[in-house]
C-alpha cells in the first residue's frame, strides 16, 4: 500500500511540474546513448515532416537545432507548442531549426489536424525507433533538446517553460560555438 501511494504521488508530481507521462518510456528511448550523445555528438536520424519533406539532422549542422518530444494529449505540450511557434518565427532566419517529433500513439490521425487547427508553421513528424532514441532516455513529454551548432547536446528542458528560458537556450548553445550560424 505503501508503494502504490508513494508511485501516486511521484506520478501526479511530476505531471504537476510540468511533463506528461503516462508511466512509459517514447518509443525506443535508450539511457545509454545520452553519454555518447553529449560526448561525441548526436546520432543521426531522418524523419519525414508532415508537409513530405525529409529532414535530416545532420544536414541542420552548423544550425541550432530546438528538437521537442511532445503529443496532442499532453497539457504542458500544448502549452509549449506556441513558444516554439515563437522560436521559429523569430530565429528561423537566424540559423535556429525548430523540430517537434510527436510520440502519439495514434499517429497521423491525430498529430497533422491539431497542427494545421493550430497553425503552427515549425517541421512536425512523428518520432521513429531512431529519433526517440537519439537523444537517450526520457520519460515525461514535453522534453526539449538544444543541439549546438557543431552536433552536441547544450541542453535538455524537461517540461513546460517560460518562453524566455527557450530564447537563453538558444542563445546560449549559439554562443557555446563561435562563429557559427545558429
């Protein structure tokens, strides 16, 4: 009894805070790649965004890449959708690509109608095995990446935030390699 209050409680605190989580791991999330990932840059994958485009990480090299792990279900995802609405109107022509992979389970059919109801312009796919392993291990959507220009991981935001802790992001992974683009 003990246990199941203790795991009701870690559960609706980390909801509270900021994630979603329905007790499972994104497809394919793999703890062990986060070291190599930090270390010697990310691994590569490609995914096709809803428009058809094929979009490669690696050809975003030189660019800051804001990569979010999100689903139409998830509360704090929706509210971070718009602050990335935000960051690609706002830096799209200043080398920052914005890239939300969704992990709805039910895919398309729920992912393209809130996209276009919304009208966020920002490269959506749906994360694969690769994609949501790319990074490592995560448990609770939303959960942002910062990819620096050279292909390292600067930063990791887990949960919803304020807009202006994007934009230091951001700014920050651009400054962390000098004379990049992004």
């Amino acid at each position: 009894m003990k246990l199941l209050l203790t795991s009701l409680l870690i559960m609706v605190l980390s909801t509270t805070v900021g994630g979603c989580g329905e007790g499972k791991t994104p497809p394919a999330a793999n703890a062990t790649q986060t070291a190599a990932a930090t270390v010697a840059g990310v691994p590569d994958f490609t995914v096709t965004t809803l428009d058809g485009k094929t979009l490669r990480l690696s050809d975003l090299r030189g660019q800051v890449v804001v990569v979010d792990y999100w689903a139409t279900w998830c509360g704090p995802c929706r509210i971070a959708m718009p602050h990335l609405q935000k960051l690609h109107d706002t830096y799209k022509s200043q080398g920052v690509t914005v890239l939300a992979l969704s992990v709805d389970q039910k895919g398309l059919e729920v992912v393209r109608p809130f996209i276009q109801q919304n009208g966020f312009t920002f490269p959506v796919a749906m994360a694969d095995e690769k994609s949501a392993s790319a990074f490592g291990n995560f448990s609770s959507i939303p959960t942002t990446v910062i990819v620096r220009p050279d292909g390292r991981v600067h930063t990791t935001l887990t949960g919803v935030h304020p807009y202006e802790e994007y934009v230091a992001a951001v700014q920050a992974a651009r400054a962390a390699v000098p004379g990049a683009k992004g």
